[in-house]
C-alpha cells in the first residue's frame, strides 16, 4: 500500500484569523505532513514484512521495536496528523451538547475538562500530542504522548480529538508561547463536533 496525504477538511486560508495562518497550514500540511508520508512509503519499500499492511497495523506492528523506531515515528506522524486535520474547524470550539454532558460527567464541568487538556499539552516536555480519549472503562480521558506516540499503539483509548504541540504546530502564529496555542485552539479551532461523532461512533 503506498499511502498519500490526506487533504485538509477546509481550505488552507479557513483558519486565518482564528489562530492557524495559511503559512502554518502550508508547512505544516505540506511540508512536515508530506515528509513523514513520504518517508514511510520509503521504509514499507524496503520492508516485505510492512507491504500491503493498513496504516494501523503497521503502527501496532513497529510499536517498541528497537529495529523499526524510524517505521514508528513516520507511520505514527502520518495517522497523527490525519487526525489533527480533523480536530480543526473553521467554526471550532462549540461543544455539543451530548458531548458537553460526558465531559461534565467524567471531568466535573467543562472548565476542567479544558484545565486538565491544557495541562497535559503544556506537561509534554518536547515534542508530542494531548489527546482526548474514551477509555477502555467508559470514561473520557485526557492523555499525552511523546514524539510520534499515540494511544493507536499503546491501547490507551480510543482517540476523540488531539492537538499538535510540536513546535511547528505553533511557532508561525504564537511563537514560543504553546500555553497561547493551546487556549486558542480550545476557545477557537477545536472541532468539538467531530469529538461528538468519534464519541458517538464508538
Ligand atoms: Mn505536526
């Protein structure tokens, strides 16, 4: 299976002036994106064990595998990433109301819910991802991963909705200053709507 980048779910300009500039989404999608599908499709080339494999497989296959760290990463990036696209939206942040009602239950109020995201994004020392997951016991859950970790290939949950907190996610628009990416993205860019579906589906 050769993979290809996913088109984003919006047009490249639909998040300026709600935090996510053009140029972010250009390199972000683009370059960065582009890179790891381009690497991985390289790595399944020169791995007989990988061709033909899903995307998913092939993240549970390399997961802790000293000898496919770089398969991980590229493979973990690409399903990452495609994920992030859908977490965005041109009319983020609403939260609907059977999802709000689930993070009132599990958190206590809304307010916690984002306290505790943006803890777990600001907690990641390095590059990674915060997710909000529905764990294997019923409950939404706030998580974090290192590098191209995912909960995809350690079983924490299933994932609803991530942001990126790799630098390039952030350093167009915000600079250094990922605590601003992060309030944003919760206020401005989450696309609460598609954690209600992932919800709703699982
Ligand atoms: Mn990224």
């Amino acid at each position: 299976m050769t993979f290809t980048l996913p088109s984003l779910p919006f047009a490249p300009g639909a998040l300026a002036g709600r935090g996510m500039c053009q140029e972010t989404l250009e390199l972000h999608h683009g370059k960065h994106h582009q890179a790891y599908v381009t690497a991985l499709n390289g790595l399944v080339e020169k791995n007989e064990a990988l061709k033909g494999k899903s995307l998913e497989d092939i993240i549970r296959m390399s997961h802790g595998r000293e000898e496919l760290v770089p398969v991980f990463n590229n493979a973990g990036q690409h399903w990452n990433h495609s994920l992030f696209w859908n977490s965005l939206s041109a009319t983020g942040g609403a939260i609907p109301g059977n999802l709000e009602k689930k993070l009132v239950s599990d958190f206590g109020s809304v307010e916690k819910f984002k306290e505790t995201f943006k803890a777990a994004a600001l907690g990641q020392f390095g590059s990674g991802w915060a997710w909000l997951v529905l764990a294997s016991d019923g409950r939404l859950k706030v998580t974090k991963t290192g590098n191209a970790g995912t909960p995809l290939a350690t079983g924490d949950g299933k994932a609803l909705l991530v942001v990126d907190v790799w630098e390039h996610a952030y350093y167009v628009d915000f600079r250094n200053r990922r605590a601003d990416f992060v309030d944003n993205f919760l206020a401005k860019l989450a696309n609460f709507e598609f954690a209600a579906a992932q919800l709703a589906a699982a």
